[in-house]
C-alpha cells in the first residue's frame, strides 16, 4: 500500500513525541510542578496512589502511541488485512478503557471538568478502537472467504 505525505508526516509526529515521552518520563515531578496553575498542590505533596495512578496514565499514554506507530508501519508494509492489525486495534480499545477509568476515579475525588472531558474522550475513542477493529476482523473474514472461492 502506498504512503501519502499527510500518513509520513503522522508516523513521524508520533515518532517525535514517543521519543519526548520516554525522555520526558524521568522530568514528570519537574514537569507537573512547572505546567500546573496556581492552587495546584506539588507533584512531591500527592499521595502515593495519586503518583502511581499518574505514572500508570503516562505509560498507558506512551504505549497507546507506540502502537499506533506499529500499526502504521504494518498497514503500510503490506495488506492492511492482518490479524496482526486487529489485535492491535483491540489493545488500543483495552488501554483507552483502562485510561478512562484511571481517569474517572481520579474525577470522582478531585472534580475537574477538564478530567471529566479526558475520560469521557477516552471512553469515545475506546470505544472507535473497538468498533475499527470489529470492522477490520469482518473484512479478513470476507477477503479470506474470496482469497478460498479464486
């Protein structure tokens, strides 16, 4: 399959920002402290689960995009009707859906409208992964079926 310039300039990005999030992921006390507002307690001040929840989110986040890269690399490198493809499609569903609750305890105890539209986009895009894989799975059974009728 051949690759436009718009899905190059994507796998790239998200190249770019996997990189930064690894590099990133030893600065996340520095970071939290430098980019919350005013009235925001310390990224050192918050309880343990609170820290873990938020290192949890952040891996979840990263591996979320590193999948995202492989399946551009093998929707591109071939037929993009693959086993390989949905099950990757299936484990972005998973981890959206982990994100979202991981999100939604974090909104039920410290409400922030903006924690309420992250998990509420995290349950939308869980359940797109889904659906996009559902439709990727009937389209490897009806190309098989045509591949076994030639």
């Amino acid at each position: 399959m051949k690759q436009s310039k718009i899905s190059k300039i994507i796998s790239v990005l998200l190249t770019i920002i996997f990189i930064v999030g690894i590099v990133c992921l030893i600065f996340i006390p520095s970071l939290y402290n430098i980019f919350s507002g005013e009235g925001v307690i310390s990224f050192e001040n918050h309880s343990t689960i609170y820290k873990i929840a938020f290192y949890t989110c952040y891996l979840i986040c990263l591996a979320i995009i590193f999948l995202l890269i492989k399946l551009f690399n093998i929707v591109y490198s071939g037929s993009p009707f693959k086993k390989k493809i949905e099950n990757i499609l299936k484990i972005n569903a998973l981890l959206f859906m982990i994100l979202f609750a991981l999100i939604s305890l974090k909104t039920i105890f410290i409400p922030t409208l903006l924690s309420f539209s992250v998990a509420l986009t995290s349950l939308l895009t869980s359940l797109s992964f889904y659906v996009l894989s559902q439709v990727i799975k009937a389209a490897i059974l009806y190309k098989n079926e045509i591949d076994y009728t030639v």
